[in-house]
C-alpha cells in the first residue's frame, strides 16, 4: 500500500471531510489533563499533537466508564437502547480516533479480543468498535515510562491502526494499514509521500527505537507465574500500595465492570461502571466474606491478571507498556519493578 | 541534605539494633525522578536506602494502621510535621497507641507538588535534576531550566504552620522554627462569592474519576469500611458524574473535619490533578475559630467532633 502525506495546513480540511462521516475523537488538554474527547467542528483547527500519553487513556471512548445498558419501566416494554444516553450520539455515526499512539491503539486490540470474542460478545462495545477507524500517530518520543517494547509492542508499532500517522514536521506520512483505512484515505486524493519523507519516517523509528528503555525477556513470565501464587513477593509489594484504583481506571487495558440498577418503584436504568480489582469491594460477597481479604490478593490478582490470566485466554499480554501506571501511582509502585522482581526470583 | 540522610540512617540503624523498633517506616528513592517510595525496613543494612528530601510527599502515618504493620512488633516511623501530627491524631483516636511507635521527628523545609513542576516545564518529561541551594535545576530532552524550590512546593507546605512533629522520641536535624508560616495561606477563594467558590470545585471536582487515590492516601481516612463503599445497602452512585463525586468529597472534608492536618498528601496522590487541599485549609481554620482546636497537636486532645462544650457557637440554630 502506498504511503501518503497528510500536511499539517491541510489538516484541518482532512479532518472536516473525516467529520462528515464519522464522530472523531482527538487529544486534548484541559485543566491540565490530556484526554480523547468527542471533537466539534470549530475545534479542529485548535488540536494539537505535541502530547506524550495523555493522562487519560482512550478506553472510555468505545467502553465508557459509566453507561447505560437499558433503561426499565414496569409500565411499558425493556428498552436496550438508552434514550438518555450520552452513547447516542456517538452510535449515529462511526467513531474516528485521531492521534492515538502505538500502545493505545493496541489496546484496543486486547480489548476486543476480551469483548468480542467467539464466546461472548459485547454489543455496547462492538457497536462503536467495529466500524471505528483508527489514526495511529507513532511516538517520535517515547517516554522513559514508555515499555511497550517489553510487551511485544514499540513506538512505530502498526497493530490495532486503520491508518499509521508518522509526523515529519510539516506533515504527517500516512500509511492505510487496513481496508478499512485503505478506502478512507484514498477517497483524498492525497499526495504520494516522496522518498525523502519516507526516509525521515524510516529515521524517526529508529531513534524512538534507540530512545526507548532496554526490552526484557518476558516469553518465560506467564510460566513464571504459573506457580508464583504463594510467593511472599505479593504480600511484600502490595504493602505499600494504597488500594487506590489510580492504576487501573488509566490503564487502557484494564477492563473489569460492575452493573449496579439505578431507580426506584418500577422504574431506572441499568448501568455499568469500571470497577477495580484494587477495591475492595470488588470481590465482596453477598454472604459477607470476601475471597481477596487484603491488599496482597488483590495486587496478586492485578498482575496476574495482565501477565498470566489474559495470556490464558487472549494469547498476549494485557499490558501495552504505555507506563501510566507508573506515572500515576501515589507510592510510585513501579510494574516494571514487580516483573523484574518476579522474573529474578523465578532465574 | 545529605547530611540529614546521613544522620536517618544512622538513628535508624540504631533504633533496630538496640532493638528499640523492629520496623521503621520511611522513603527510599523512587524510580522516577522527584518521586520517592515508601519502605519498611526490618533489617539493620536496608537502613542505607533511606532518604529524606522535598520529594517525601507521602503521609507515612497511612501505613500505622491496618494490616499493613500488624504482627510486626514495635515500629519506627519518620515524621514531617504533618505526619506527626497524623500519628497524634492516631494516638487521639484510638487507633494506636503513643507506646507502640517511635516517632523519628525530620526537619522538613516542604515537598513539592509534581503537578506544579510539570507545568513549570510545559509539562515535558523531566529526566533528572540537581539540587543547588534554592534552585533545583531540571533537564529533560532538549531543555534545562533553573526554578526556585519555593514554587513548585506544595500549596499545603507554602501554608504549614507546624513543620516539626509534635511528638517525637528522636528528631535528625534541627527543628524548623514552630509557628513561622513559611508564607501566609495566600488562598484567593477566600475573597470569593459562594457562587463563585462553588464554581471553582465543580470545576475542580469534575476532573474527578472516582479512583480514590486521595481517600487511600489520606492518613486519617482509614475507616474499616468508608461510606461510598457501603453496599448494603447502598448509600449513593459510584458513576463520576459531578453531584455523586461532589458528595463524596464534601462529606470526606466533613468527616476529616478537625481530624484533617492539611498535609495535601490527597492533593499529591491525585492522578488528575484535582485540587483538594483548599477544602482542608478552610476545614482546619474552620475547627480552630469555632472550636479553638487544631488536630495533631496534643495526644491528651479531646476531639472536638467528639465532644461537647456549653460554649461551643451555635448561631447556626433557628
């Protein structure tokens, strides 16, 4: 597939055309977090790209933190689709994310996977995912939080793009890494990326490449792990950990849910809402006992999780490395540190 | 400062060996620059890890509870003012009492707010620093910049009132002079209307997603079971959205209230960076006008939320 040039002067009228078929999402900055937030019209020309991560990641975008699975009224029929739902809007026309970086964008990948699989299917999820397009925007500067090259992903890493963003300063070089994004892009008529560009891209990835935290071995961990139940690591690290959900509501991966009815006589909505292996409440039983007693079973439960459980049954990590954990834990509970840990004890 | 780290590890290793703790509380170095962890030390060597700089912006006094320390005989615990005053409060409330801690007193000059120095930075990634005098000078790709200490520490440190630990049975370095602000609480919303003041913490609030990072964080939130978590059944929404959030914080304030000692350990662990330290500033002078208290100053304190006084202010009654 050929490469093509975006120029960031004609962004603007790229992403207006784009607008016209799709609900597009970009990063922005407010107060001072960076998100992916629904775009309107007259904010296009104020985006910006310049961003890392963004603080929040884009997960909520197609699997919102709170939503509203049906609305009840004992009076009339069940309704499945929402009349007072924010998701509306977003369902009338497809979701474009634009600038999405490498490890996010991967993200989605896993998520789907979890969320649409041959066993069970999400409709809330697959109704946004499966006909949104994705814009890549690879990561001329990673991060030295950044470690999705430990997790078999890197900062020009193409899976989960629809189209593979490279800024090269005045413009962008665009690569349609599937049919979905094929047909979009070349409805443009864009501009053939000259060779030059294509080597200032092919420069770009290496130096993120070279710029990037060393990669460590993780084929042997989900093994390692396998019979790492009962090792006094778990206690050791969950004990500074402060059970906060700081973690795992900005992780792009994490997943977990809870359903709670929200109404009074014979009359509400059913919700789901992101719930946290680090609560808890999470694993609170009706009965009043709780499987995952203290801190160390639920941080057990939160490696494990992403580096045995889904390995199990999605086949890949359910980490991207984008390192916002990292960043964000108030005891600097480094996760990089616990693989380390784990992967000396097991050598 | 060195110097002071030096004279920690020392005292602490002492405190094992004489056997006058079995396990101390403290901060070693974080990965990441500015970010320091919490340790707990059982072992005479491990002491060499300690340090203790304007990065140690956790409360300590959060681990004192729980299981976290439980069975591990007598503990050690390195105190800044506000961590003092946490174990004082713990100590009033019956959480622990004074015998069963050492409390390692630290001469503090504040921590820093990362929040704050990001910004100072254009929010660029910061990979390391030097400290020289009242500079600190940070470098990250492609820049270098020299800022003064003293704005980019923490709302809650720029106001302290009490840097030195209350109570303490070892103090490293020389205390901070007591009762000299380091700059008067130069906090605006006060000068605003209610309208606007509302306004404000909506603002602030709606950054909010519910992690509570700042509740796990807060020395003196450690209810057994906290009232957004009660299920059955259950008390209010857990969505985000802003009147659930805004209650949970409003009745956090009021359930802190003369307990709180504005350490801003909630503000720091915020991943969004809301900012919760005015509603604990406000609290405690509300506390000290009408009840004349001040938490974490008196183990022999009887809380003021806990007791009952003829004199007490009660224009608020009809």
């Amino acid at each position: 597939m050929d490469i093509l040039k975006i120029k960031k002067d004609n962004l603007k009228q790229f992403l207006e055309y784009l607008a016209k078929k799709y609900t597009i999402f970009a990063p922005v900055e407010e107060d001072g977090v960076s998100s992916f937030r629904e775009i309107e019209k007259m904010e296009i020309g104020k985006l910006k790209f310049d961003f890392y991560n963004t603080d929040k990641p884009p997960k909520d975008i197609f699997f919102p933190q709170t939503e509203t699975l049906f609305t009840y009224d004992e009076n009339s029929q069940l309704s499945t689709l929402p009349q007072d739902s924010a998701n509306n809007s977003q369902l009338s026309k497809p979701i474009a994310i634009f600038g999405v970086r490498p490890c996010d964008a991967k993200s989605f990948t896993l998520l789907d996977k979890v969320f649409d699989s041959e066993k069970y299917t999400d409709t809330y999820w697959k109704e946004r995912y499966k006909d949104a397009l994705v814009f890549t925007l690879a990561c001329n500067n990673p991060l030295s939080t950044c470690f999705c090259n430990w997790v078999d992903g890197g900062p020009f890493n193409k899976n989960g793009a629809d189209i593979f963003l490279i800024d090269i300063g005045e413009a962008f070089l665009a690569e349609p890494c599937s049919k979905k994004g094929e047909e979009v892009i070349h409805k443009l008529l864009l501009q053939k990326a000259a060779g030059d560009d294509l080597k200032k891209g092919e420069h770009l990835k290496r130096e993120a490449e070279s710029m990037i935290s060393k990669s460590i071995e993780l084929a042997s961990l989900k093994k390692s792990l396998d019979s790492f139940w009962d090792n006094p690591l778990w206690e050791e690290t969950a004990r500074k950990c402060l059970n906060c959900a700081a973690c795992t509501y900005l992780c792009p991966t994490c997943h977990c849910f809870d359903i709670q009815d929200e109404g009074k006589s014979g009359k509400g909505k059913r919700i789901r809402i992101w719930d946290s292996c680090m609560f808890k409440l999470f694993t609170q039983e009706a009965a009043g006992t709780n499987p995952r007693p203290t801190g160390k079973e639920r941080m057990r439960q939160r490696i494990m999780h992403k580096f045995n459980y889904l390995v199990e049954t999605i086949g890949e990590f359910g980490c991207v490395g984008c390192g916002r954990c990292i960043i964000s834990c108030p005891v600097n509970l480094d996760v990089r540190e616990v693989i380390k840990e784990i992967k000396k004890i097991r050598n | 400062m060195e110097n002071i780290e030096e004279q920690l590890r020392e005292t602490v290793k002492k405190l094992l060996k004489e056997k006058k703790v079995d396990l101390v509380i403290g901060y070693s170095k974080g990965t990441l620059p500015f970010h320091s962890t919490p340790v707990f030390i059982a072992d005479e060597k491990d002491a060499d890890n300690l340090i203790f700089d304007f990065t140690c912006g956790n409360n300590l006094a959060k681990y004192l509870q729980k299981s976290k320390v439980k069975n591990h005989g007598k503990i050690g615990i390195i105190a800044k003012g506000c961590d003092g005053r946490s174990i004082v409060q713990h100590i009033v409330e019956n959480q622990i009492k004074r015998e069963e801690v050492v409390i390692i007193g630290v001469h503090c000059d504040g921590v820093i707010d990362i929040r704050k120095l990001e910004e100072k930075v254009g929010r660029k990634e910061i990979l390391k620093y030097q400290v020289e005098n009242d500079k600190i000078i940070v470098e990250g790709k492609g820049f270098k910049k020299s800022l003064s200490k003293q704005d980019i520490l923490s709302d809650s440190c720029i106001a302290c009132k009490y840097p030195n630990s209350p109570v303490y049975d070892v103090f490293v370095g020389n205390p901070v002079p007591i009762a000299e602000p380091r700059k008067p609480i130069t906090n605006n919303l006060e000068s605003l209307s209610s309208d606007e003041r509302w306004a404000y913490f909506e603002k602030e609030i709606s950054k909010c997603i519910r992690c509570y990072a700042c509740r796990n964080a807060c020395p003196l939130c450690y209810c057994e079971e906290c009232f957004v978590d009660q299920s059955n059944p259950q008390w209010f929404g857990k969505s985000p959205n802003l009147s659930d959030t805004m209650i949970f914080h409003i009745v956090r304030t009021l359930h802190t209230a003369g307990r709180c000692v504005s350490c801003g350990a909630c503000t720091r662990a915020c991943p969004t960076g809301v900012n919760l330290a005015p509603l604990g500033i406000r609290m405690e002078k509300e506390i000290k006008d009408r009840f004349g208290y001040t938490a974490g100053l008196d183990t022999e304190a009887t809380p003021p939320m806990a007791d009952w006084n003829e004199e007490d202010k009660q224009e608020f009654i009809m």
